[in-house]
C-alpha cells in the first residue's frame, strides 16, 4: 500500500509540474526609471491576436519596431541579451508574426497565410505603437525575412516611418542562393569535405532554376549563419530560462514553422522582392554581414545598386554573418545611434 501511495504521490507530483512549466505566466524584466516600459502583451491585430514585446528606458524615446525573419522564427525568446544599448536610446518593439511563437493558436487555420497578411499586420501593429507612444512616426528595422515584409510595408506606407533598415536584407533569391552555394561548396573543398562538395553539386541544377535553397546546416557548418555567436544555442537558453516563454510558447513556436514557413518561403522564392519594390520615399539602409551567405551580402548590394531613395546607404560588419546586430552588438548600437542623430538633425 506504501508503495502504491508513493508511486500515486510521484505520478502527480510530475504531472503538476510538467503543467506548471507548460503554462507558467510569463513576462518580461522590469527595467529601472520613473518612465521606463517593460511590457509583454497580447494585441488583436487584423483579427488574430498577435503577441508585442516593448522595453525601453524612457517611454518617449524614438520607436523600433522590429520584424523578425525565419519564416517563424521570433527573437523574443533570446533577444533581450542583446539589446541593452539601445534600450537606453530607443523605445523597442518586438513582435511574433501571425502564426509565429506566441502569436501561433491551435484552433487557427494557416493554410492560406501569406506575405501580404503579414504586410497588413505589420502597418496594423504600427498604426497602434504610433498612437500608444503619441508618435507620428517610428524606425523600421527587418531581419532576413522580415526584411521581405518590412520593405513592402516601408513602400506602402512610407509615412507611417522615418527610415526602414535592412538587416540581413533578401534580394534576388536565386542570385542570393547561388552565392550561397559556391561559397559553401568552395568552404567545403578547402576543408577536404568531398561528400559535402557532392551533395551540394547534386544541387546545383535545382537551386539554379530558383526551385530551392542552398543547405542551411551547410551555410551554418561552413560561417555563413553566425561566426560570432551561436544563434541555436541563443534559441536553446532562451527556450529553457526566458521569462517571455514558456513550454508551451515552445511548442507554438516549433508548430508554427511546421504550419507556415514552406509557405512562405515558396512564395518569396515566387515573388522576386526586386520586383516589387524598386524605390522607397525614405532613407533607406542595408546592414549586412560581410560572411552573410544566408542572405547573401553581394546579391544585397546589387539590389541597393538598384534601388532609389532619397537617402541610403550600404553598411557591411567586417566580422559578422547573418546577425550582425547581434554578433557585433556594441558596434551596431553605436552605428544606428549615431545614423538616428543625423536623421533628426
């Protein structure tokens, strides 16, 4: 009887704890200041709910809204542990896209999730953080694939913005792809990785004809991802010790990839960016790694090339990958502060 008692007692014991770490609250860290915001929230937006990171030092500073990539991948879990910096200068906005992270719900149907959903969420979601923070404009800043969303938004609606920033910036996705693979392949022939040099030829006819990507896991084996830091690990920590999420966030977070990202990038692989957008009526900049070869920094610069806007400029990290904002965290900070000072001179 004891030990059917104990064996009762150990069974609720990790039932109620695997419940605990499923849906413990979560939040984000205050921060010190009589007019500092730390908040985590969920918003409606173009009738889905849509989850909203904002942290900043003075609730009147200038606003960042940025837009994460993947397609899926949010950077709420981790990116707190980089952006100390600009907390002190700036108003920061993070936000998981519809069907992403938090922001993706079991019982909501994303078979018919698009670019221009996302486009229409994200001038929603400004529309909001304007008359939250009574500020007619705010800076906007695209990661890898939220650059293929933020640069359509900039174009649409360019007064709902002072200046739109490309980070990791997606361009002509075959030139892209193709840099990406010669560049792996000539990575893998100098490490004597014949097998790799062969599977990445197998390839070459499909990624050519725009059908596919160069190999993520080889891009990430050979620096083409992230040389100064370890984006998965930052993903893993996070996942285990963020207040912002909880497991169940995590499993979210892994579902909507399954459900939404092959959509996407099929579309953006359809839907050429350099096609849809060819000027921009704001200052406008790239910031790209100069080992970037996720979003290749010279299909992005030919791209720039191309494109008008009263103001641009094209800015390469030397050290940096895919996540110069973050592998050169101090020198980014330093960079965009001191770009926002000349705007607003």
């Amino acid at each position: 009887m004891k030990s059917k008692r104990k064996l009762t007692i150990f069974f609720i014991s990790i039932t109620l704890f695997i419940l605990l770490i499923l849906l413990f609250p979560t939040w984000t860290p205050n921060i010190n200041g009589e007019n500092s915001i730390a908040i985590l929230e969920s918003i409606e937006i173009n009738g889905t709910e849509l989850e909203v990171m904002m942290r900043g030092v003075d609730r009147n500073n200038s606003i960042i809204i940025f837009v994460h990539g993947g397609p899926g991948c949010s950077e709420i879990p981790y990116v707190r542990k980089y952006q100390d910096l600009l907390e002190e200068h700036f108003t920061i906005v993070h936000y998981d896209q519809r069907g992403s992270g938090k922001s993706f719900h079991f019982f909501e149907d994303y078979s018919n999730i698009t670019t221009d959903k996302h486009v229409d969420d994200l001038l929603a979601l400004t529309e909001y953080v304007k008359k939250e923070f009574s500020q007619e404009k705010v800076i906007l800043i695209g990661h890898s694939f939220g650059t293929y969303i933020g640069l359509q938004a900039a174009s649409k609606n360019p007064e709902n913005y002072a200046a739109y920033i490309g980070i990791g910036q997606v361009s002509n996705n075959t030139n892209s792809e193709m840099d990406s693979l010669e560049y792996t392949i000539r990575q893998a022939q100098q490490a004597g990785n014949l097998k790799d040099v062969d599977q990445l030829e197998f390839l070459r006819d499909s990624i050519k004809k725009g059908e596919s990507f160069t190999p993520r896991n080889m891009v990430r084996k050979y620096g083409g991802a992230g040389r100064l830091i370890n984006d998965n690990m930052d993903y893993f920590i996070g996942f285990l010790t963020s207040p912002e999420y909880n497991l169940l966030d995590v499993v979210r977070y892994f579902k909507g990839i399954s459900a939404t990202q092959e959509i996407l990038q099929d579309e953006m692989k359809e839907n050429d960016i350099t096609k849809i957008v060819d000027s921009l009526d704001i200052p406008l900049y790239f910031v790209m790694g100069k080992y970037d070869y996720m979003t290749s920094t010279n299909a992005a610069k030919a791209y720039y090339d191309n494109l008008d806007a009263p103001n641009k400029d094209f800015v390469v990290f030397e050290y940096s990958a895919h996540y110069p904002q973050f592998e050169e965290e101090t020198l980014f900070a330093d960079w965009l502060i001191k770009t926002w000072k000349g705007l607003e001179l």
